[in-house]
C-alpha cells in the first residue's frame, strides 16, 4: 500500500518561477540530474539489456555494484518518459530523492498517483500567484524587508543594528561575523522600509538579494 505523502504551503515561488515542487524517491535519481535525459536513457537502455537477458540489475557507482529492483527501474523509465514530454521544469537531485519545480499542479497530481512521491508543496492560503522576491506570511512583522548580505559588509553594519532595534534586526551569529569582518554571504537581517533599506546600502555594498515580507493573515482550510 503506497503511504500517503504529505502537503506544505510554499510562502514563495521555488527559484523565483515554480509554484509547486513534488519530491519523488528513486534509487535511480541521479541519472536524470542536470536533467540531461540522453545521458539517463543511456543508463536506463543498459539496465534494459540486462533485464531482457534476464539477469540481475546492477550500476557501477562510486566503484562498486548497487542492485537495482525491478520496480526502480520501471519507475525511472517512466519518469523518463514524463521529463521527455515536458518543458517547463526543474530537477534538483538529493538521491534518492528528487525534487521536481513545475507550475502544472495537474500534472505533478498525476505524479503523485503514480510514483513514490514523499511530499507535494503548493501556495499557502490557496493562493493561485506568488510574485518574485515575495515573501508571503501569516505573521505580521515590524519590518518589511530580508535582505540576504553579499560577501563582506562594513563592520559598522553591527553598531548601527543593534542602536536601532526598531529599524533593523540581524541575528546573533550574523551580527558577530558583521563585527568581526568576516565572510557573511548567506546571512540576513530584517530591515523595517525601503527608506532604511537605502540608508543600510552604504553599510552592505553588494546586496545578494532582497524580499518582501508580505502579510497574509491565515485562514482554515
């Protein structure tokens, strides 16, 4: 019996494009990585030949043999075929697992009922649109903005943070490397409107990315 696979609510668009993502388990989800489907059926037509010479499944990786059972390998035929039939989507390899971006909800439903799908994200709220660099939330925030620091700020960012709690808020960690002069892309700090976020580019330089934080207030399903 397949085991139901969960749902979560995506508070913004995966990779600035995708309303939903599905995460699907096969043993064999790293052929399709890159998403390069020449080299996947390369695979998938040797372990063909195997099949029909009747003798066991078997892959080299990473020197040594993996057997592989028959239901991987229909399973990845046949989410081959599905990737040869589509466009607009997205592969990101976590093997065994993959996670498939796509903005057919109808068709990654029908994923769902066919493959071992572990989980399928949608827009929370049954929002039917998400927009870029939004951050949608149904906590309401002092601050409007996140702002994801590039690689090194002016040290002089802590200071001003920690004077102003009411216009900006970083944490503990972010706040010591800032002090220190450290490396900090990836770390973030909330800033309360655009007038501070102007203020605040003397200090970041190089911003590697901002969103809004929009306020959505929850509602039952």
């Amino acid at each position: 019996m397949k085991i139901p696979f969960e749902t979560h609510d995506t508070i913004k668009l995966f990779y600035d494009e995708y309303l939903y993502k599905v995460t699907v388990r096969n043993a064999l989800s790293h052929i399709f990585r890159d998403k390069n489907l020449t080299a996947a059926k390369s695979v998938l037509d040797r372990l063909q030949q195997s099949h029909d010479e009747n003798i066991p499944l078997q892959l080299a990786r990473f020197r040594r043999l993996e057997n592989i059972s028959n239901n991987t390998f229909f399973e990845a035929k046949n989410l081959y075929v599905e990737f040869l039939n589509q466009k607009d989507y997205k592969l990101r390899i976590e093997n065994p697992r993959m996670q498939i971006y796509s903005n057919d909800i109808t068709w990654l439903k029908n994923l769902c009922t066919r493959f071992d799908v572990t989980e399928l994200w949608r827009p929370a709220n049954n929002m039917s649109k998400l927009e870029k660099n939004v951050i949608y939330t149904d906590t309401q925030w002092a601050f409007e903005y996140k702002v994801k620091l590039g690689d090194n700020v002016d040290p002089n960012l802590a200071d001003w943070i920690v004077s102003n709690p009411g216009k900006a808020k970083a944490g503990k960690l972010c706040l010591q490397e800032i002090t220190h002069g450290r490396y900090v892309k990836g770390f973030y700090i909330y800033v309360k409107n655009e007038k501070i976020l102007q203020l605040l580019s003397l200090f970041i330089g190089k911003i590697q990315r901002v969103d809004k934080l929009v306020y959505i207030p929850k509602t039952d399903k």
